[in-house]
C-alpha cells in the first residue's frame, strides 16, 4: 500500500496519517463524473449559501 500511495504522490508521513476511509476514497473507482446539467441543476435548487439571487 505504501508503494501504492507513493506511486500517487503521497509521501510516507502523510500516508501513515491516512484513515482506512481515506485511503479507500483514494484507491476506489469511483463512478461516472456527474454530467455538467445535472450539477449545474443541484448547484440551483440546493445551494450552499443563502444569497440574494436565490432567497
């Protein structure tokens, strides 16, 4: 694992400081990238902050 992370970039100090969680978000696939219209729909019906342009 720690040849695995290296091979990422990731030196040693900062791997062995790594939760089990992060490591598996770092070395699982992941699925297909959310297309651009769907995010750009959530980002308007869900955002983060409250601002004037949505309430």
């Amino acid at each position: 694992m720690l040849r695995a992370a290296a091979l990422m970039g990731i030196v040693p100090a900062q791997f062995w400081k790594l939760s089990l969680r992060e490591w598996r978000a770092l070395t699982t696939p992941s699925g297909p990238a959310l297309p651009r219209k769907e995010f750009d729909l959530m980002m308007k019906t869900r955002p983060d902050e409250r601002t004037e342009a949505n309430g």
